[in-house]
C-alpha cells in the first residue's frame, strides 16, 4: 500500500516525508519472508544453461558491430564452465551450441536447467525446437519458475565471473576471435578452487562425467533450417542475409540449413551451395561458380531457335505455329520409321 494511500485511511495531515520515513522503516518487518532451499546435484544429473551478452561490441564484418549472445553451461555437481559465442538467439543457433558443448564434455547430462529463453520455453513449456533436441539426446528439460533467478544461480554466479574476470581488458577483433580467447581462459577458470566445493572443477569433472549418459549415436537435428522454391534470382536468404545455390535448380524446393560457422543448401539431398555464415546483416554472399553457370544458362536460353511453321491469322497478321516434332521432344514421345510412316 502506497504511503499516500495509508495517509488518507489514518487521516495524516502533517508532512508527508514524515510519514513516507516511518512506513519505510515498518515495512521490512510485514514482508513475507522467502527462504531458499540448498540444492544438493548428483554426479552427472544436471547442467544449468543461460545467455550472457556481454557488453563489448564485436566486429562481425561489412564494418558492423554487434552485441551478441554467449551461451554459458555449468555442471550442477562440478561447477565446470563451458561457453561459446553464438550469432543468434533463435532457436536453431541454441541447439547448434548446446550441442557443441555438450560434445566438448564427452557424455550427456540428464537434465538441462533453463529459464524462460524465448526460443527455450518462453511460454512457460519447451519449444518445439527444445523438446526435439532434448528428446534426441535422451535428456530431460527443466524450466526454471518465472521471476526466479535464484533456480539456476550456478550459471547466474559463473555469468558475473565471466563478466568480472574474463571480460575486462580485453579486444575481440571477431566472434572467432572471441570464442579462441573464451576457450583458452576456461581450463584456467575451471582450475580455480571453489569455496563451496571445497575442491576444484577439474578435480570433481571425472567423477561427474561418469553419472551422465553416452552421447547419442545420431546427432541430434540443431541449426537453422529453411525450405523455399528457388527463385529466378538463385539466392536463399537465412537469418537476413542472402546465399547463392546452382541456379540449375531454379523452381525446385531447396533446404537451407546453418550452424553458426555454415550455411549449406541442398536439392533432393544433393549439395547446391555451400557457403561460411555471415555474422553481419543484410549481406550477398554469393559463390562464382553460380554466377558463370547463371551467365551460361542465360546465354544458351537467349540463343536457342525453334522450326516454326508460319500462318496468318484471319486478320492477316502472321502467327507463329511449333511443329509437332517440338511438342514430341517435350513430351518425350518417339515414332519408329513406320510408325511414322
């Protein structure tokens, strides 16, 4: 209840800074009171996931600058960190670095804590995209309450390390600039010895690792991916920026698909374009193969004559007619000689 609103139900007609002192100092002793459980993790049962971004702006190149996501994973039992930058926070690139991460540590966790990441569970229940990647790796999803930070602390205290101990005094001169530093501080990190454990990381990591599960023997389906027609123009536009495929295929459904590193086009399973993923926006990437073979294509379209049979229209202006023998290769029908005859 407002100060103001407590001031008009007693009746207060002195200062209002007087009573707004006392109520502030009241207050304290109605609120509810929130305790906190203490979480015991098992060995290999759990990994917490968040997003840090942190504040440097990163040369993504075509003289942009991004702030981008870093995806932060920690080991309920041993506290060891894994991170990586990534170029988006859609789905496909979340997946595509739990992935890699989870690759890193040689097995799977059991239960994967989130928050309510939008491409995660921002509706209160896993995506589509996160069921089906925890659904291939045999692990579980676990959502963290709204409003809760305290559910996940773990990867909320190694974000604030990250912050306060990686970050400054340093110059990203790329996001793969950015991830070969990230990589080659965290066996540093995870060497330092923690309070709470009474141990550190690496020392804990083995025992951890041997409660979680073997990795799936099929990797399970992460990345962007997109399906379109090809246009007459020959480009696929992923995550804003437009790729080259074969223009050979020009009408046909094309599926695009990007890890953060690469975006692959294909046609019935077959390669048309293959290309490394920009990280800036609005960009052409295109492969000159495409190009000649579009210049090619184009020539040989302009150039090509048909046998036409001329006639008049009952106006008198001329009309063009195909001869049969057109609409036979078309079609693909063949006459022998005495069918013919």
């Amino acid at each position: 209840m407002p100060a103001s609103v407590i001031a008009e139900r007693i009746g207060w007609t002195h200062s209002g800074s007087i009573l707004r002192t006392k109520v502030a100092e009241l207050r304290p002793e109605h609120r509810g009171v929130d305790p906190a459980d203490r979480l015991v993790f098992r060995p290999g049962q759990t990994i917490q996931c968040d997003l840090w971004f942190p504040a440097a702006k990163i040369p993504v190149g075509a003289g942009q600058e991004r702030i981008l996501p870093v995806l932060v994973m920690v080991l309920g039992f041993s506290r060891v960190i894994s991170a990586v930058m990534l170029p988006s926070r859609q789905a496909g690139d979340l997946t595509s670095g739990m992935w890699q991460l989870i690759q890193g540590l040689g097995r799977c966790p059991r239960t994967l804590v989130w928050d309510r990441e939008a491409a995660i569970g921002g509706t209160g229940k896993p995506s589509t995209a996160a069921a089906a990647f925890t659904g291939s790796i045999g692990a579980s999803l676990k959502l963290a309450p709204a409003r809760d930070p305290e559910f996940k602390g773990v990867v909320e205290r190694a974000n604030q390390y990250l912050e306060t101990s990686f970050l400054p005094g340093r110059i990203f001169a790329s996001p793969e600039d950015f991830n070969t530093q990230l990589s080659e501080w965290l066996p540093r990190a995870n060497s330092r010895r923690v309070r709470a454990l009474g141990a550190k990381p690496v020392e804990l990591f083995e025992q951890d690792r041997q409660g979680m599960m073997p990795l799936p023997p099929i990797a399970p389906p992460v990345g962007l991916s997109h399906r379109i027609r090809l246009a007459r123009d020959y480009y696929v536009r992923l995550d804003g920026s437009d790729y080259s495929a074969d223009p050979k295929f020009i009408g046909r459904f094309v599926d695009a698909t990007a890890s953060p590193t690469e975006v692959v086009l294909r046609c019935d399973g077959e390669v048309i374009g293959q290309h490394a993923r920009s990280w800036a926006a609005h960009q052409t990437i295109t492969d000159p193969f495409h190009v000649e073979t579009a210049r090619g294509l184009r020539r040989f379209f302009q150039q090509q004559k048909h046998p036409v049979l001329a006639r008049h229209h009952t106006d008198g202006h001329p009309v063009q007619l195909r001869a049969l023998v057109d609409y036979d290769a078309l079609f693909g029908v063949a006459f022998t000689s005495q069918e013919g005859a």
